[in-house]
C-alpha cells in the first residue's frame, strides 16, 4: 500500500499571503485539507495555484500567515524538514536528473524499504517498468511526469502537493496519471492538486478557486 502508517493528519492554513519581490502573489488565503480528501485548485495561469503550493512546502520567496500540518505549526521550517514530516510535493518542471536513469531518480528519493517502494511504484504506473534504465531526459513529458510523482511518493509521504500533474501531457498518459492519483486517493491519500482543467476536479472532494491571489467565491 502507498500510503505511509501513521496518525490522522489535516493541513491547514490561515491568512497565508506570499510575495515574488515586491509583488503581492497571495491575499491572506485560508484553506484545510482533512484526512483522505482530494482538493482541487483551480484558478486560470497567474491565479497563484503554484506560489500556494510553494508556501505549504516552503519555496515562496517570501510568506506570512499560518500553515499547520499534523498538529504542528510548520510554518518557519525549511522545505526539507516539511518534506520529512510527510509534505510530498511535485512541481511542475518535475524536476529530474535527466542524466540519471528512471531508476536512479526513484533510488535517490526512497526512505524505508526501497525494493518494497519501487513495486509499489510500478504497480501504480506499469509503463514505468519498461524504461527503468533509461535516462529520464530521453522519455516523453507524461512519463516524466509519472517518474516525478513516483519519486515523491518513494519518499513515503502523508499528503500529496500536486502543480498541474496533467497538464500538456498526451491524452492516453493523462487518463493513467488520473487513475493513479484516484487509486490513491481510494487508498486515503490525501491530496491539494493544482490544475486548469477538470480531470481531477470533477471527482474531488471539494474545489478551491482562485482568482488574482484570493480565494473566490
């Protein structure tokens, strides 16, 4: 199973607002994810879908407000101890090694039981057992982005932090990105995924729009 043991955990921020130099991204947006929900955000480009899931790990230039996470105010720790806590996020360049192999980028990620991870990985995205090998730079943009959720996910997180996991990908991989994201979320990961469109959306717990930084109505 994917999901890490543990306590019942929440996220929960209030009045979070961040800032790229001087200009104001977010307006004191609050929002929760209890356990086991999937929340969507939606929002057109520039909304600041991104910079809020930037905040919650701690990659905002710069922050106020309060995020909380199982319990624990988070919201002065560096990105790596928010990670370790079981903040799993996956950004939308994705991120990867591309001189490693798919198998290397997964591998430099694992905590716990690194055999066990990675079956649980390729059970979840089976294209990903057929390119292990091969250097991430020479596999398209929808089987990176199975690579990049499945590196997250060999960290044995709590909560998935999700920017645009289907964007610009092709029709056939999208569909298996959206059934892996499902079966977990039928496991009871909870998830705050970021997205345009209504893939996700239509099956989510609840929807959270922003438009210009602030929650919409």
């Amino acid at each position: 199973m994917i999901l890490a043991s543990g306590a019942v955990a929440v996220l929960d921020l209030q009045s979070v607002s961040a800032w790229y130099g001087p200009a104001r991204a977010l307006f004191d947006v609050s929002l929760r994810v209890e356990a086991g929900e999937m929340v969507v955000l939606q929002g057109l480009n520039g909304a600041g879908k991104s910079t809020l899931l930037k905040s919650i790990i701690g990659l905002a230039d710069r922050a106020s407000g309060t995020i909380t996470w199982d319990g624990a105010d988070i919201t002065h720790w560096p990105s790596y101890r928010r990670a370790q806590a079981g903040l799993g996020y996956v950004a939308e360049d994705r991120r990867l090694f591309g001189a490693l192999t798919v198998r290397e980028n997964l591998h430099l990620a694992a905590r716990g039981d690194v055999a066990r991870r990675e079956r649980e990985v390729l059970e979840l995205f089976p294209p990903l057992a057929g390119f292990m090998g091969r250097p991430a730079s020479h596999t398209s943009g929808g089987e990176q982005q199975m690579v990049a959720i499945a590196r997250t996910l060999m960290t044995s997180p709590r909560l998935l932090l999700l920017d645009e996991p289907c964007e610009g990908i092709a029709p056939l991989l999208v569909v298996a990105i959206r059934d892996a994201l499902l079966h977990l979320k039928a496991q009871g990961m909870p998830m705050l995924v970021a997205e345009q469109n209504r893939i996700l959306a239509d099956r989510a717990d609840r929807v959270v729009t922003l438009v210009s930084g602030r929650v919409g109505a």
